[in-house]
C-alpha cells in the first residue's frame, strides 16, 4: 500500500506539501509517543501515529526510516518543526481524528505492525 493510498483513504492533511512524491510503498505501521520506543520498534518505511509534534520526532523519523508520521487528535507541528522535516524529507501529516481510530482504520485497510 502506498503512501498516497493512506493519505487519500484517512483525508489527511499535507503539512510538507513540498515534498509530493508519495507513491512509497509502506510497511508496516507503528503508533506511540515514547520516541526512544519509536527508534527501537518502528518498521524501516513505516508510518508513525503520534500525538507528539516537537523537533524530535523528526530526527527519530529519519533516524527509524519512516516513510511518514501521522499527527492524531488535531496536533499540529510548528513552522520551524515543519520545514526541518521538509529539509529532511519527512513527510508529516495531521487529522483531527484520534490516534486509536487512525489505527483501527490502518489496520482495516491492511497495514500492519512490525513482525517482530
């Protein structure tokens, strides 16, 4: 499943909309806000689900690979968290719906966890 794909299916908002090219296969996807649990667990191409949205989700999503981080319950980056994960490559993306039912609609769609 494609980046694009869960993006169109969630209606999620672009905050990197200068970074267009999201026709990435994804592999899997990840939810929590603890970042060092996120760096140790994540799957290589994932999506993370998080409420966090400070700086270092970024350096943990290019640390981790992720192909992208999901932002739930209407949290949202500041200017200066958005263009360091632009520069980075990062692509971010909010929704105003909650963390559980983004996951419960992954999981619907067929993404799922890393096989650890």
């Amino acid at each position: 499943m494609t980046l694009t794909h869960i993006v169109n299916a969630l209606q999620l908002e672009r905050m990197t909309p200068e970074l267009s090219n999201e026709d990435i296969e994804v592999s899997g996807g990840y939810i929590s806000d603890l970042l060092s649990d996120v760096m140790a667990n994540a799957p290589r191409g994932g999506v993370l689900v998080t409420i966090q949205a400070h700086l270092n989700v970024i350096a943990v999503a290019v640390h981790a690979e992720l192909a992208g981080v999901v932002f739930a319950a209407g949290r949202r980056p500041d200017e200066a968290v958005r263009r360091k994960a632009a520069e980075e490559g990062v692509r971010l993306y909010t929704t105003a719906t909650s963390a559980f039912d983004v996951a419960g609609r992954l999981y619907e769609m067929g993404l799922r966890g890393s096989q650890q």
